[in-house]
C-alpha cells in the first residue's frame, strides 16, 4: 500500500477523490459525523500527496514539457481548490445546524455559494495563472447582465435572507401568507412552501412573503384561535341570542379556559344580525373539528332558546310547534314516529329544570324514566382509579337514561347540569311499550347505549405501566 502511494501519487490521489464520492453517498444521514470525518482525512491524505509531489496548489503544474501529465497535475490542482470549498462548507454547515438549525441552511448555502467562488477564482490566479483582474472585470459587467435578468430572482434570495434574519416564522409554524394558510415545510434561497389544510402544497416567493402581511398561528405556542358567525333575525332579543350562544360555547370541551372564549355582536342591521363566538384551542389540528362543533351546538341551543338562523325564508310565517313536538322532530332516536305518534309522545313529557350543579343521574343509579335534554348544557363525569374527570358534555336533544329503561342497569357515569337545565321527562312505563312495538326506535336506543359503555369502558381502563428504560448510566447510581 506505502509503495503504491509513493510510486503512483497521482493516481492515489485521483482515486482519493472518487472514494470520497463513493463514501459521501453510501454513508447514512443518520452517521453525518463519520461522514464529515471521512472527508476531512481523505483532503489531508490528498493534500498530503500533492505537496509531497511538488505539487503546489498556488502554483502551476511544474511539467510544462510532459502534456498528459502536466493536464492531470493541472487538474489534481484545480481539484484541491474545489476538494477545500466543499470540505470547509460541509465543516461550516455541521457547525450552523448545531447552532442555529434548519432555520439557517438558507444563510449556509449563500456562504457556500461564496466560498466556492473564491475557490475557482483562485484556481484561475495560482493554478491556470490566468490574469485576475481581466477576469475579474469581465465577470463584473458579466454579473450586472445576469443581475439585471434575474432581478426577480435575487429579490426572492435577500428576501429570504430577511426572512431568516428576522424569522416572522420557522419550520413547522402554522401561517398565513397574504390569505394563503398551511404549515411551513422548507424555506429555502428562492421561497417558502407551505402544506395546506387540503393537503395540498403552496410555493410563495420570499420576496412576496417579505411585503405581505404574515399571520403565524403558532405564537404564542399551544394556543390557536377559532371562531363562527352565525346570522339571525333582527327581530330576535340580543340577551336570548348571547345567552344561548354562551351555552354553546360551554358545551365544546377542546376551547381553553384561558384565555376565556366570548361571544359578541359584530354587526346589526334590517336584514339580521351577526352574533361570533371566539376562543382558542390548544392545538391545530382541532380547529375544523371545534369549529363544525361549534357550528352544531349553537344552531341547537338558539333553536331551544326559539331563535332560528337567518334564511332566505324568513320572511315566510313559521309553522308554530310545540317545544316537546319540535324535539321529537328533531331527535334521531324519535324522528321517526310518525306525525300524530309524535303528537301524543309530546303529550306525555313533563319539563323539569335543574341548577348548575345539580345532579340529574347519578353513577350507578338505574333510572326509571328518560330524559330528553331541552335546553343547557349537561357533564358528564367518569371515574379512573378513584378520580373523577369530564369526559363529555350534552346539549339540546340529547337523551339521559337509556340504560335503565332498555335492560334495567345504569351507566358507570355521573351526568350533572354545567347550566342551568331544562330536560323533558318520559316514564319508563309509557315508554316501554312504544320501544316493543316500533323495533327501529329500540334499535336507535339500543346502539346509543352499547356505544356509551363501550366509550365509558375504554375511557376508565387503566393505562399499561411503561418500565423506565435503565441505562448504564442508572445502574452505576444504583450501586452507588
């Protein structure tokens, strides 16, 4: 092996750089500190055989009469200046990415940029002994052509300089970008790409990024705003309107306590009025879900308080219904009786009310009777391992009580009015005979139930107790 590299340094050395090459690619991502130490020793051993050949990489190759070998000294030369620009970029960016990380590969790839044209320049002076300074100015009326045609492109490049100075936003923040909303996936020397919510990617120009205005969802971390604007008749009360929509409100678990949600009148006019409900979520992710929910809960509490949405229709006379009626119409396990069944069944519920804080079904009692949920918001409460938890909240049309009227047990749950509450009571002894007599309605009630218990029983179940990993770091403070 030592005879080869004393024999044949040229060819040694021109091997050196294809198994740099060949290394550089068959080395894993996961082992980018083996790889930049390969190519640091394979530039010290190439370095080490040019200059133990007379081989100066500041001066031209020294075999002016033999051609062939005075090409391949010449471009050994010209190969250590590009072999150095890339091994000190590779050096600089491990450096960067321990500091400052993804955020500036951008500022990387610039400097980059400028070290391997400091590099062959300096393989025209020393190596090709061209004249500098001609080259220089001929590259400089040559730069302010290629400057003027990709003027746009180099706005694009400050731009994302700017950017990645000031970071209005990094990788991974959720933004908007003159209306355009996603998450960043990369930003780089040209522009910033961002996957929408529909899945889809968006290329924005840095140098529109840097001019429009930028709204980041991100910061403060852990907290994002959603909000829904209904419209409804001018004719409605504003106090019934605000206190049913502060219902709604209570009954989305996912919006944070802090800061508080609110409800607010954004506009008012003879065509109707436009009521918004506003919080935050702790995560993105929950924004179209809370959103929808927040949609549902607040048609359902404005249509309990008698306020309807606005619609092309109104101006038509509305069909007047009973509250009881009006459930049965609206309640999936009951929408199918048929008109005058309906009719009777709401004949047959009584309206009872219950304070905020008051307990409507306790865990384990098995009830006799059916509740139908009126108006306000009802917990639900669960038991893991002695302690209580909320694991979900009730509205308008919900039923209470199915257990005890389909098999006579009871749900391991505590259901307790967060609002004020109105329910419609159904006696088991009415009710009993209308679920063996219509198998649809019982079949409704019955897939409630099991999915109740279901969901009850996998919320409760203790979790499976994860070992800690023990290192050896633990083992030696263990015998310690």
């Amino acid at each position: 092996m030592l005879s080869l590299l004393t024999e044949h340094p040229l060819f040694c050395a021109f091997i050196l750089i294809l198994l740099d090459l060949g290394l550089w690619r068959l080395i894993s991502s996961h082992g980018s500190e083996w790889k930049l130490l390969v190519r640091v020793l394979i530039f010290a051993v190439f370095s080490l055989l040019l200059f133990n050949e007379g081989l100066n990489p500041m001066e031209p190759a020294p075999w002016a009469d033999n051609v062939p070998l005075h090409l391949a000294a010449t471009g050994l030369q010209i190969g250590w200046w590009l072999f150095g620009a890339r091994t000190l970029t590779v050096l600089i960016g491990a450096v960067m990415m321990q500091r400052v990380g993804h955020t500036g590969r951008l500022l990387q790839d610039l400097l980059g940029a400028v070290i391997f044209l400091i590099a062959i320049i300096a393989a025209l002076a020393y190596v090709l002994d061209l004249p500098v300074k001609g080259v220089l100015a001929t590259s400089g009326a040559l730069a302010i052509i290629v400057g003027l045609a990709l003027q746009s492109t180099l706005s694009d490049v400050f731009s994302g300089i700017v950017l990645n100075t000031t970071k209005p936003y990094q990788l991974d923040d959720w933004i908007s970008i003159d209306g355009t909303e996603g998450r960043v996936t990369d930003i780089d020397w040209r522009a910033t790409r961002l996957q929408t919510s529909q899945g889809s990617m968006a290329v924005i120009p840095n140098s529109l990024a840097a001019k429009a205005k930028i709204i980041n969802f991100s910061r403060p971390s852990n907290m994002f705003g959603v909000s829904v604007s209904v419209q409804v008749s001018p004719n409605a009360r504003p106090h019934s309107v605000i206190d049913a929509l502060e219902r709604a409100m209570q009954g989305c678990r996912q919006l944070l306590d802090t800061p508080a949600p609110s409800v607010a009148l954004k506009s008012s006019g003879s065509s109707g009025a436009e009521y918004e409900i506003s919080g935050f979520v702790a995560s993105m992710s929950e924004k179209r879900l809370v959103r929808n929910q927040l949609f549902d809960l607040a048609y359902r509490h404005l249509q309990a308080s008698g306020v309807n949405l606005l619609s092309s229709n109104e101006g038509d006379a509305p069909t007047h219904s009973s509250r009881p009626r009006a459930l049965l119409d609206s309640s999936p396990i009951f929408s199918t009786l048929r008109q005058e069944e309906k009719d009777t069944f709401s004949q047959n519920m009584v309206l009872q009310t219950f304070r905020a804080g008051e307990v409507i079904l306790a865990g384990g009692e098995v009830s006799d009777h059916l509740f139908i949920v009126e108006s306000g918001v009802v917990s639900v409460t669960l038991k893991r391992n002695g302690t209580p938890f909320e694991s979900g909240r009730m509205g308008p049309g919900e039923v209470i009580g199915e257990a005890g009227i389909l098999a006579d047990t009871s749900l391991p749950a505590d259901f307790t009015a967060k609002t004020f509450c109105a329910l419609y009571r159904i006696e088991k002894s009415y009710l009993k005979p209308c679920l063996d007599a219509r198998r649809d309605i019982n079949d409704a009630m019955t897939a409630l139930f099991d999915y109740r218990l279901h969901k009850a029983q996998s919320l409760t179940e203790e979790a499976p107790v994860v070992a800690p990993k023990r290192g050896f770091l633990q083992w030696l403070r263990s015998r310690a």
